[in-house]
C-alpha cells in the first residue's frame, strides 16, 4: 500500500515528484524539497511534516537510495548536503551515507530490527564557502519488521509434578517461550501445542499461555511413574517459525497399596537359651514407591507370645520384618511356638486405595534343644559345724542339677578351691566331708566361716561345668574355762587400808562363750566369806577384798570362776594371798612385803617338800657320775694298752704350722675305730672347752652326730672341722682340738737344737706380748 507524503513545514513547501511505498520508489526516487519558498514578499504558511522514511531489515539490495533532499535557495551546483546521526557519525558508523552534491541519501548494509528499530538523522544544507543556508531539519528512518527470529522456549526440559489418581483440569506445569521479533506483528504471536505424550492422551496444553493441566483421569505410579511430552512452540500464530522442548512429568505417590507378605507362613528355628539374636525374615511386597513412608511397613506380633519373648522389626533397605529373640526360651518348657503377625504401612491409606483387610501371616518356630551347663540349686550353701569336729564328720552333699530334663547326663564334682585342704569330696555324689579336725581359728578364716569352690561337670563334650560355692561356719564351742589373772596377790591386813586386790580372767573361747566372767568364793569352803569378799566389778574383773582383820602371812583362797558359755564351763583355782600390815597410805611395809613375795604362792610344808626332793635328786646325780666314772676307767686302760710310749696311728698335715704334733689335727685313729669310747670320754651334749678361746664369748652348741659305723668317721670329722671354723668367738683355726682328750705326749725329740746356735740378742721376742694373756710372762722375760 502506498502512502502519500503529506505535512506542512514552517516557510517552506514540500513537493513530492513521485508517489513511494513502503520507502521504495514507485516511479523513481523520492525528491523532498524541505528549503523551497515563494519569490517575493508572501504570507508565511505552516510547513509540511515529513514522514518517516520505511526500509525493511535485511535488505540485500546495497546500497539502496533512502531518498533525495534539495534546496531551491540558490541554484543548481551551489548547495553542500550534509547528515549527521546514528548510522553516520555515531554508532554503529556506516550505514547511511548522503551524495553531498545531489542530495541523495543512501543504505550501504543490512539492517536487524531487533538492534536498532528506528534512526533518527540531520539534514544540512550549506553553500560552496561553508556558510548555512538553511536550519537543519530532521530525517526519522524506521526499520520495518521481518519474521527473521524463531520463537525460544526459556528451558531446554520443562519439569513437573502431579499425584496420582489426579482429578482432569489438575494444573501440572506451564511452559514458556518468547520470540525477538515486533511483538506488535504477527511475527512475534506464538501458538503453544503437544507434538507427542504417547497413547494414553493424559495432558493437554493452553496454546496461549503454555499451561499444561490433566485432561482425564488414569494417572497411576504403579504404572507409569513418568510421563515425556515434547513441546512445540510456532510464530505467525502458529503458522510461522517453530522451536521445541520437553516437558517432564513425575507422578506422585500416594499410599493405595497395601503391604503383603509374600506367602501366608514361614517356619523359624532357635536355640533355647538364647536372646538378642536375629532368628529370621518375614517378607512383603509394596508396590508403593521404595523407600518412602508410604511403602515403609510396620509389623505387629498379633498372637501366640503371651511372654513377650519375640520382637520384630522393619528393616529400611528391604522393608522385611526381622523376628529376633527378646527372652531365652527353655527347650524343655516349650518347644514350639504358633506367631500371628500383621503387617500394615506406616502411613495411613489413602481415600482412593482399595479398602482391604490388613494382611496376616503364620510364623511357626522350633526352639531346638542344645547342651545345657549344670547348675547349684542352692548357691552359695551355707553349713555349720562345731569346731574340733573329727574327721570324717559329713558336713552336707552339695548336688547339682542338669536342665536337660528329658536328656539328663552324668554329673561328677571336684574341689576348685580348698586352701586349707580340709575337705574330702566324693565326685560321684557330692558329698563333702572334713579331712581333719576344724580349728575354731585359722589364718583361712573369714570371720568364722571357711570357703571352698566346688566345680560340677557334665559328660558332653565339650563339658559344661557349674561353679558353686560352699561357706562353712565353723561353731563355737565352749571348751575352754576362764583362767584366773593373777594368781597371787598382795592385800592389807587391815581391811579399812588399801584397795584390795583386783582380779581378771582370760578365756580361750569366743563370744558368746567367754565373758561376762562370774568370779565367787568357794562355797565348798563357806568359812571363807567370814573374812573376805569378793565383788563383780565388771564383765572380766572383780575385787577381794578383807572383811575383818586377819593375821599376816600366806593365804591360800578357792575361787569358783565361770563364763557365760553353754553350757557353762566353770572351776575352781587357787588364789595366793599375802596379807601384810600397810602403812598410813594404803601401803605394805617394805621388808614384810619382801618377805611376803619370796613366800608367795608356797606354804612352809611345800618348801620342805621341795627342798628336800631337791637333796635327793642331787644324791642320786652324784651316785650315778662316780659309779659312771669307776666304769670308765678300766675300759680306758684296755683301750690304750699299756704302753708308755703311748704310739698312736696319726694323720698329720705337714703343709701347716702349728703347735707341734698335739696341734696337727691329729686324730687317734684308735679312738675313732671305738667309738663308744669316745661319748664316756666326752660326754653327749657337752661341747669340749676351748681353752684359747675368749672367756666372755659364749660356747657355740655342739653340732655333732655320733658316727654310728666306721664309715661315718669320715663324715663325723668334717662336722667337727665345719664346727669348729664357723665359731665366730675365737681366732680361725685349721684343726679341731679336743683338748680333754690328752695323750701321753710327742714321741718326738727336742727341736731347741735346732735354735742353739742362736743367741738372745738375735731374736726379736716383742711379738710375744700380742700373742695373748697366755705368752705375757715369757714377752716379760724376752722381751725388750
């Protein structure tokens, strides 16, 4: 359609030579005319408005005359034409340029709508010397739309969600798209449509506005959890340019499946005596989505454990149900148990899911029997039995049981623990008997109970053992009578001076058998408490006491004490009492007293008695030495024979100085061949003086053993040798002497020879004196 050029501008004409459309010549270029005026004086008229001037984007057809502009101010030839802009001198440069001399205005490139819709340029005239002929007008060129954009979803993968079971109309996602053209055009209309969902023709798209809501009803997780839709988008109100996408659609669950075990029964096995353990799997099937509370479930143990012994739980990764083991269970008590279990899911079911019966399932468990330890009834047992029982005394049979009761086996039992060996076990039956007598006091005591460990195994194999303890009280018995403390005394003879004597008592025995100690005068002897009494001071003391004067000396009193024991053990001991006449203060006299203590505890009769049983003894002693010594000597003489020169055989060690031949640890071989000699000679017991020892050094204790053959000679003198070098009082010696076995002397000569040469003035004789007492005279006599 062509539109004609029309407007008024101030003081000047505007003249079109030929008709345009759309900007494109019809009949030759567009000629504006924007200077031209009236010649001579004129009344000014308002001018034409020039229209903007249409190209179309993409014109190919470079350069492309826009239009033509002139002056009619001056002639031909004298006009300059100029513009200035966008697309001149301003970005984006070169795209318009004008022919300065004729007025031409032209597009040297293609224009894009969608960067620059419209440019707005000035037009200038000018003469050959520069100057302005006329204002500057103004040149509007608007770039008309071309369908050169395919419209653009704003996402690749359209994403959505809707439950299943879902109502038609239900509003799932909404897809967009825009295009670059004029939006004012039909190349900007879009039109939105499905170009494929499948066969089931579930969703429908607003071709307007890209929403895309449910259609009918069918949608089901268990059947198709995802639904793919491709998008189409078209220009041109759908008839132009086109793009595509995808739409995504999850389908939501929702609980309409209830859970189900996969078979109606299951059968478990478990040990007896077990807990806490896993015993087996109960399976189901969901067809909710995995993993979510619609498909978790949750069991429940319906009937047949009235005990509790059973649980079960839900296990998340395979939504089984573990039985598992709460209580041991005794094999022979029970051993089978019938389980009612339910399953449901742990959210409620949904309005639309079938309404059903929750699902149930038999579990049938064995317990099985296995091999089970002995056991002690009682434990810890407890006996009692008095102390000093005699041995073989039965103390009790300490038995264990098996609780395999329909498959019972042999038990034997042994000691584990006995430390003080006191006990006797039988290991076929139990029974404990004592081995000895049973101390009411021991270091193995605890208080006064004895423990012992006693061990019960079976015949299985491997063994299965009990432990049981065995705690033995062990009775007090009461044995024992108080014992009177002290047993004499000293008391003033005048009863209103001093204190009296106080007395105690000890007892062997324990509690309840020992104090409160009851102390009384004889009452055989009643004249006794004419004079003296006798008060119960407290549990173990009491005080004797003078009634009356009596005279000085010894008295002899019988008490009566007893304990507190059953039954009571009681007796009667005598007390020495010395009576003596005291001073003001309460005090006996200083020589009675001290005649009064060497007489204490013995009456003049019984001195006699024992002075005189002494006497006799000492006669008897001295009988037997002289009748004993007139015996010896004859046998003496037949040992020795009766030779003068008195030769004996003789070991002598010539590798040691000593005293001559007597201090050579000579032995005479002829004692040691008759050794029932040698005790007369030296009697048993008695250790033979030392003549060199010191005198305030005690005598060691004689070691020896009389050799009881000839070949026990040889041992007999390495004793006396190991004696006589252990004995820390004297010097070491080399040799034992027995100095009261004399000999006749040293068959030997005199050795002075062998030193007459010497004079006194050669010898040094100092040494003498640290020889001891015995050298002193003569360290006096050669000394210096």
């Amino acid at each position: 359609m062509c539109v004609p050029l029309a407007g008024k501008f101030h003081n000047r004409h505007l003249r079109i030579a030929r008709g345009s459309c759309a900007g494109v010549p019809l009949w030759g270029p567009l000629v504006l005319y924007p200077w031209r005026q009236r010649a001579g004086p004129s009344r000014v008229k308002r001018a034409w408005v020039i229209p903007p001037i249409s190209v179309s984007e993409n014109h190919k057809r470079i350069p492309h005359l826009l239009v033509q502009i002139k002056s009619d101010k001056q002639l031909p030839g004298g006009v300059v034409y100029s513009i200035k802009g966008p697309g001149v001198d301003e970005e984006p440069l070169g795209i318009f340029s004008i022919d300065k001399l004729s007025g031409k205005v032209f597009l040297n490139t293609m224009l894009d709508r969608e960067k620059n819709d419209r440019f707005r340029l000035r037009a200038f005239a000018l003469d050959l010397g520069g100057a302005t002929l006329e204002d500057p007008t103004d040149l509007e060129i608007v770039v008309v739309d071309q369908n050169d954009n395919r419209p653009l979803f704003q996402q690749e993968v359209f994403t959505g969600h809707v439950v299943e079971g879902a109502v038609p109309g239900t509003y799932v996602l909404k897809a967009e798209a825009t295009d670059a053209d004029d939006p004012d055009t039909d190349n900007a209309a879009l039109r939105y449509s499905i170009l494929e969902q499948g066969s089931a023709g579930l969703f429908s798209i607003n071709e307007t506005t890209g929403e895309i809501r449910t259609v009918q009803v069918g949608l089901d997780r268990e059947v198709v959890s995802v639904y793919n839709l491709t998008l189409q988008v078209a220009d041109m109100s759908g008839d132009g340019l086109t793009t595509t996408a995808t739409a995504v659609i999850y389908v939501d669950d929702i609980n309409d499946n209830p859970p189900e075990f996969t078979k109606p029964e299951f059968s478990l096995e478990v040990l007896e005596n077990t807990s806490g353990v896993d015993i087996g799997r109960l399976l189901v099937h969901d067809k909710d989505l995995p993993g979510s509370p619609n498909w978790l479930a949750r069991f429940t143990i319906l009937e047949g454990d009235p005990d509790e012994a059973f649980a079960i739980r839900t296990d998340p990764r395979t939504n089984d149900g573990v039985l598992s083991m709460v209580k041991a269970l005794d094999h022979e008590g029970r051993d089978h148990f019938t389980l009612t279990v339910s399953v449901q899911n742990q959210n409620q079911l949904h309005p639309s899911a079938p309404q059903t019966t929750r699902a149930l399932a038999m579990v049938q468990v064995q317990v099985q029997d296995v091999n089970e330890a002995p056991f002690f009834p009682e434990n810890p047992r407890l006996v009692r039995v008095e102390e000093g029982a005699p041995p073989g005394t039965e103390l009790t049979t300490f038995n264990a049981s098996d609780p395999d009761t329909r498959h019972p086996q042999a038990l034997s039992y042994s000691l584990a623990y006995d430390p003080a060996d006191w006990l006797l076990l039988d290991p076929r039956s139990g029974r404990v008997q004592t081995k000895r007598a049973l101390p009411g006091r021991s270091p193995f005591l605890q208080g006064s109970c004895y423990t012992a460990v006693i061990l019960a195994s079976d015949n299985a194999d491997p063994p299965h053992t009990a432990t049981g303890t065995l705690s033995i009280e062990i009775v007090e018995v009461n044995d024992h009578w108080p014992a009177l403390l002290p047993l004499a005394g000293v008391v003033c003879s005048e009863p209103s001076k001093g204190q009296g004597l106080l007395l105690s008592a000890i007892d062997e025995d324990l509690p309840p058998h020992a104090e409160p100690f009851h102390f009384r005068l004889n009452p055989d002897a009643p004249q006794l408490t004419h004079n003296w009494s006798l008060s119960q001071l407290n549990a173990t003391h009491a005080v004797l006491a003078l009634l009356v004067p009596v005279p000085t000396g010894l008295h002899s009193l019988p008490l009566l004490l007893s304990d507190s024991g059953k039954p009571r053990q009681e007796q009667v001991q005598l007390l020495n009492v010395s009576v003596c006449p005291c001073d003001e203060g309460g005090s006996c006299q200083a020589s009675v007293a001290a005649a009064s203590t060497a007489g204490v505890g013995l009456s003049f009769g019984a001195l006699m008695i024992i002075l005189s049983s002494i006497i006799l003894l000492l006669s008897l002693a001295l009988l037997a030495a002289v009748r004993e010594r007139c015996l010896r000597r004859p046998q003496h003489e037949g040992l020795l024979g009766s030779s003068q020169d008195d030769l004996r055989d003789n070991i002598l060690n010539y590798d040691e100085q000593g005293g001559g031949e007597e201090d050579q640890g000579a032995y005479d071989i002829n004692q040691l061949r008759n050794p029932d000699f040698f005790p007369r000679a030296c009697p048993r017991g008695k250790q033979p003086t030392r003549r060199d020892a010191p005198y305030s050094y005690a005598t060691p204790p004689n070691p020896w053993k009389l050799p009881a053959s000839p070949s026990d000679i040889e041992d007999f003198i390495n004793e006396g040798l190991e004696a006589a070098d252990s004995d820390p009082n004297v010097p070491p010696y080399d040799t034992a002497l027995i100095y009261d076995c004399e000999g006749s002397g040293s068959v030997a000569g005199s050795l002075s020879s062998i030193v007459s040469s010497l004079t006194d003035g050669d010898q040094d004789y100092d040494y003498l004196s640290e020889w001891g007492p015995r050298f002193r005279r003569l360290a006096d006599l050669y000394g210096h």
